[in-house]
C-alpha cells in the first residue's frame, strides 16, 4: 500500500514536470517564431528602400557623371550591393532555420545548370585573371529529378568564394559520376581553387553564421560570413554533406555528393537495363 502511494506520487510529480517542458518548449517555439517573424518582416522593409537606393544609383551611374561623382557612386553602389546581399542572406538562413524551406523536385538538365553557371560567371573570373574551368563526366546521364535552384545556390556561392579569394589561378568546378543504379545517379561535386586557402584551425568554424577567415582576410576581401552557413545547411536539405579540405597559400576544395531520380525523359532516352 505504502509503495503504491510513493508510486502514484512520484506519477504525479513525472506529469507535472512534463507539463512544466511542455509549456517551457511551447513558450521556446512562441518564441522563436516571433523572431523568425520580426526578422523576415524587417529585411523585407529593408529591401524595398533599398532597391529604390540601388536602381537609381545604377541610372545615375549610367550618366556618365564627373570623376568625384563617379567615385561617391562607385561607393554607394558598394554599399546597396553589400546590403542587398546581407539582407538576402539573413531571409535565406531564416527561411531555412524556420523549416521554411522546401524541396522543390523538378526534371532538369544537369550539364546544362553547371554550363550556364560557368557562363554567368566568366566576367569575375576575368575580374582577378583566373583560370576557371568545368569539367563534366560524361557518364553523368542529362536529365536529372532534382532541386536546381537549391544546387545553383549552394555551387554558386563555392564558385563565387574561390574567384573571390583566388588571383592569377585555377578555379574549377569537377562533377562526376559517383554511382549509377537505375533510376538513382549520385553525383559528386568539386569546387576547387589555388588560392589563399583557409588555416587549419578554421576548417570547421567557417561554416559557421557570421564567421570568417581572419580579420586581415576580412579587412582585404569584405563579405558577410553567411554564404557558407547557408550551403551547408542547403546541402544538408539535399540529403548531402559539405566537405573542405584546404592549405593556406595553395587553395582550398569544396566536396559534396548529392543523389537524384533519373528522370522519365532519360529513361526514354537509355531505358534500364533489362536482364
Ligand atoms: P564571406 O561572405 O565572408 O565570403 P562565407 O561564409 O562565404 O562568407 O565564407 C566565410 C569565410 O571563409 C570567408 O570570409 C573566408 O575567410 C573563408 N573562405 C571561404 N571560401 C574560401 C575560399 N575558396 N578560399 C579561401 N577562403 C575562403
């Protein structure tokens, strides 16, 4: 009698107790939401004066203005870039911390993507006399069900870093074809430069929100500290992993795989093999 009494009380202290978490984990995600909420609704107010801000320093630069002009409009534009960028970041990573985000599966040329990245950013590459070059397995089959825009995203930000911190080098963007077993391809990703490269103490920190390399890296190069939270937490998205290996003054390697559906439209093309 006496154990059954401790027992129910001891059941009655468990209930109270979770019920205290309960409305501690309630009251966490109240919280978070709010803040998720304010954030969004701030870069969005942030961002239409600021494309007001923009496209009229992008007309005044097309009037030819005088030297000092010129200068102060360089700067401005500077500045609405860097913010522009800042606050598309934060919305990403906000969007992506929230569970905001989504897979959005579609059929896609997968060559074609990797080509037309290449294309979009042959003028910055220029910019800093690099060499970049894409090198595609041709095994890799060409029509792929996927997330494009996700995986624009996270190489677009790789290929941007390693043109950024890489001068009078190679850049180059390798995929090839890990494993083919129909209808699943996994395809693994390089993004490979010879540039500056990242001390071994920060290989791991840099993925991390508002982390960069070094103050002298950051004082020369600038940037927000974002984009590599945001392709890590992409990749993961994905169902993949990001992977760095690098040495400071020869370059650095971004790795990731990522596995895709064949699509229907290749399947017409190369159907499975029949055994
Ligand atoms: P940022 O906008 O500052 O470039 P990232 O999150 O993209 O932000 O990168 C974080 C830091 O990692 C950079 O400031 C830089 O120090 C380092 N980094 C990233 N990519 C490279 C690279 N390809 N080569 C050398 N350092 C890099």
């Amino acid at each position: 009698y006496k154990n059954n009494i401790i027992r129910n009380q001891s059941n009655l202290l468990l209930r109270e107790k979770n019920k205290e978490l309960e409305i501690a984990k309630d009251k966490a995600e109240k919280a978070s939401r709010a803040r998720s909420e304010f954030l969004s609704t701030v870069s969005h107010e942030l961002r239409t004066p600021l494309n007001a801000i923009n496209g009229i320093t992008h007309l005044l630069l097309e009037e030819k203005p005088k030297k000092t002009q010129m200068d102060y409009l360089s700067s401005l534009k500077f500045s609405g870039d860097y913010l522009t960028k800042f606050i598309n970041e934060i919305l990403e990573i906000n969007k992506i911390e929230s569970h905001n985000i989504e897979i959005e599966y579609t059929s896609f040329n997968v060559k074609q993507l990797l080509t037309d990245i290449q294309n979009s950013l042959k003028e910055l590459a220029f910019v800093n006399n690099n060499n970049f070059t894409l090198e595609i397995d041709p095994a890799i089959p060409d029509y792929l069900i996927g997330d494009p825009t996700k995986l624009s995203q996270i190489i677009l930000n790789l290929i941007n870093n390693a043109l950024k911190f890489t001068k009078n080098g190679d850049v180059s963007i390798i995929a090839k074809l890990e494993t083919l077993e129909h209808p699943t391809a996994t395809l693994y990703f390089e993004i490979t430069d010879t540039g500056i490269g990242i001390p071994e103490d920060k290989l791991v920190s840099v993925f991390d929100s508002f982390s960069q390399g070094s103050i002298e890296v950051n004082r020369k190069y600038g940037g927000t500290g974002l984009g590599l939270t945001i392709v890590k937490k992409l990749t993961q998205i994905l169902g993949g992993q990001i992977e760095l290996s690098s040495v400071v003054g020869q370059g650095s390697t971004f790795s990731f795989a990522l596995a895709f559906k064949i699509s229907e439209e290749q399947l017409a093309i190369e159907p499975t093999p029949k055994i």
